[in-house]
C-alpha cells in the first residue's frame, strides 16, 4: 500500500472511529434536571418527548413507589413478580411510577427493551408490554440484535399493537427524549443499581416492601 493509500485508509478508520463514538454517545446526552422534583409523577413535556411517567395504582394515594429498573437486570426481573403481586393486592391504596434506567455497558438489549415498552405505551399498551418483557426475560435476554428485534416484534403483535406504528415509535425522538430523561432524573434522585425502589422517599429492597406499605398504612 502505497503512502496516499495509507493516507485515505488513516482518515476513513478515523472517521469511522469517531462517528461511532457519537453513536454510542448520541443517548447519554447532559440533561438539566435540577428544577425537577423526581417525588412526583412527570407529566408529558418536550424534555420527555410528551411521554409522562408510567403510572399504577390510585394516584390519589399516600404511598408512592417508585422504580427504577432496567429490564434486562436479573435482580429487576426476580423483584417483577413481587411488586406485581404487592401492587394487585395494594393497587387502591398506593401508586408505582416506573421510570427506565437501562445500564447498557452491562445490559446491551436493556435499552432496545425499554424502547419497545415506550413505543407500546403510545397505543396505551405500556403495562402489557412492561410485563411481557419483564416475563420473558431469559428469552431475550442474550439474544442477538436481530433476534431481540424479532422478539420485540412478536410481543407488540401478541398484545394487539399497529405493528406499523410501533415499528416507528421504537426508533423515534420521542422514545429517545423518554428514556434519557428518566436515567436523568434517576442519577438526580441517586440511582447506582437496579432496580432502585423508593417508597415515599426512603429507598427499600424489594423484601422490606410490604412491611413498610403495611407500616404506611397503618398510619
């Protein structure tokens, strides 16, 4: 290879280099959320693409729990079926906010799946799919890119979504807006693993959930 191939060869992997790591940063952009009060529900605005938090249970309650969870999380998924039984059982007295916190270095198809529960919730199908993929997680856990794709795809279907719509909402500014802002404001409220829970403010483990709701209660 002569010297003005080495040249062209320098500057095309370079280029390369460098728009990839644009790509990988495109999603972990500085947001401003000090005016934010991460205790309360978020409603739709243009930092969150219009998306509001995802919300179960009466609103009107004393007792608020929140989560922040990334669905390819092991612990996240073990917790699932725990915080679904205590919010069926509880679900008049207390209210969850679900906000996505996807570690990506260690969970590669968390994002894509917090994605594909977002795109479901603009045809009102969060919860549907939220529990889906939360059910089926060692199905797409380690699957390849493609084959999450596939998966992803299947659950919107099954659900009953537009596949037409969803297939672009997944991939949509709005989504993107949606998520950076709940990892936003999840580093704010000074989240470090997942899943993060905060009844009322105080951080618990899943176990000590339901004695503190019985405690709230009781008061």
């Amino acid at each position: 290879m002569n010297k003005r191939a080495w040249i062209i060869f320098t500057v095309v992997v370079v280029g390369l280099l460098v728009g990839l790591v644009v790509w990988s940063k495109k999603d972990s952009v500085q947001i401003d959320t000090k005016n934010v009060n991460t205790a309360v529900i978020q409603t739709a605005s243009d930092a969150n693409g219009n998306i509001a938090d995802h919300v179960f249970g009466n609103t009107n309650s004393k007792i608020t729990l929140i989560e922040y969870g990334d669905y390819q999380c092991p612990p996240c998924g073990n917790a699932y079926p725990i915080i679904k039984t205590l919010l069926d059982k509880y679900s008049d007295k207390m209210v969850l906010i679900f906000r996505n916190y996807p570690i990506a270095d260690s969970h590669p198809n968390a994002r894509a799946a917090a994605a594909a529960a977002e795109a479901a919730g603009l045809q009102d199908k969060f919860w549907p799919m939220h529990n889906k993929i939360y059910e089926n997680q060692s199905e797409w856990s380690s699957a390849s890119v493609t084959d999450r794709n596939t998966i992803f795809s299947r659950y919107a279907t099954e659900i009953g979504l537009d596949m037409n719509k969803f297939n672009s909402d997944i991939s949509s500014a709005n989504v993107v807006k949606k998520i950076n802002l709940d990892l936003a404001i999840g580093k704010q409220d000074g989240v470090n693993a997942t899943p993060t829970l905060k009844l009322n403010g105080e951080n618990l483990t899943v176990d000590k959930l339901e004695d503190a709701i019985k405690s709230k209660l009781a008061n």
